[in-house]
C-alpha cells in the first residue's frame, strides 16, 4: 500500500533536468524586457544556484525597488511558462529512475520555482506524472529553501516524516538539515564541489544515476 511507502523528495533543477539555459534565456528577456542590461550568460549560470529568482534579480540589481524586483521575476516567470521552458532536458533518464524508485516509495519533487513552471518543465522533459507523487513549488508554501517548508509541505500531503533530500545545492543541504531528514548531494549543478562538501551532506553522489546505490545501502 502507498502509504506504508517512505517518502523522498527530489529538487528539480539541475538534479533531475537540466535548466540552465532556461532560467538564463527567462532572466535575461525579463531583463530586457524591463529596460535592464542583459547579464552574460556564464555569470548569470554561476548564479542559480538553487536560490529563488527574486534573490538572483537583487545580486545583479541590487538598487531595483522591491516592486520592479517582482515586476521583473513575473516577467521571468511567464517567459519560462510561455517560451523556455523547451530548453529543459532530462539528467541521466531521471523519468525511468522515478519511475522505478516509485514501486518502493512515495516521491515528492519540490522547487524553488512556482508549481507552473515546474509542471511545465517536466512536462517537455517527459518525466509524467507517474513518475511521482507531488510537485510542490515557492508559490505553495510560506518561505522557499533554504527553509524547510517545502519538505514540511511533502510531508503533510504524504503523511509521513521524509527519509531523505536529494538536491545539488547549499539551499538543499541548509533545507533538509532544518528538516531533520539525511541529504544525499548530486554533483550536476553549479554549486562548486568543494563548497558541497564543506557542508557535509550525508552522501555526495556523481548524479541521480548513483542514488538508488545509497537507498540499497539502507
């Protein structure tokens, strides 16, 4: 029965897809957009690293009001919905891994993106709903990682406390910690490693591909 299945959750980004390139495109037409100068591409990849778009709009902008900050993530956002999100593509067949996974647990896949875009972009990546549980974006809960409520809200809608994070960023490990659940830490994001293991997660893998080792482990 499902419900005596453990709970997982996954970030999205970076550790099931790859979505660089569509935060960078969405960022810089919502730059544009708002009569701001576009940012070059490897500076703007150097900094999504996992946090929310709004803290990533303040890095390059830091004198934007709060009200043209939110102007341009609603542009950002409706770019990714409307035209980037067709540059998303699966890690090391993520869709099949899930798939598996999912006969012996219960999979919560949680962002620091909106469920829209999340929805969206696994949708091109044709990673289907059976595949997981729940999505669980920002937009649905009170404070995005690094807190912990995303993980609270998968564990609400499971009913049962998570086994474990898998995510490829600070914002991950800092969340899960709060959690009080164990992280295991993929190394396809653009969190540079050594920061990743200063922050001693509990498993450090190459991809997704190396989690189902750790689960058997346990």
């Amino acid at each position: 029965m499902d419900e005596m299945k453990p709970l997982i959750c996954f970030d999205v980004d970076e550790t099931l897809v790859h979505s660089n390139n569509v935060h960078i495109k969405s960022f810089n037409k919502a730059f544009i957009k708002n009569n701001l100068k576009p940012i070059n591409e490897k500076r703007l990849a150097k900094a999504l690293q996992g946090e929310s778009s709004e803290t990533i709009i303040k890095k390059f902008y830091p004198r934007l009001k709060v009200k043209d900050v939110e102007k341009v993530h609603l542009d950002k956002r409706r770019f990714v919905i409307k035209e980037t999100y067709m540059y998303v593509k699966q890690i090391d067949k993520s869709s099949n891994l899930l798939k598996n996974l999912k006969k012996y647990y219960r999979i919560a896949l949680i962002s620091n993106c909106v469920h829209q875009e999340i929805k969206k972009m696994l949708d091109f990546a044709k990673i289907k709903k059976e595949s997981y549980d729940f999505i669980i974006g920002k937009d649905e809960v009170k404070h995005p990682k690094p807190y912990p409520d995303e993980i609270f809200k998968a564990e609400k809608l499971a009913k049962e406390k998570a086994d474990f994070m898998v995510g490829d960023s600070l914002q991950d490990i800092k969340a899960a910690r709060r959690a009080k659940i164990r992280i295991i830490t993929v190394l396809t994001g653009n969190t540079p490693k050594e920061r990743l293991i200063n922050a001693k997660p509990d498993y450090i893998v190459n991809s997704i591909k190396d989690v189902p080792k750790i689960l058997l482990k346990r």
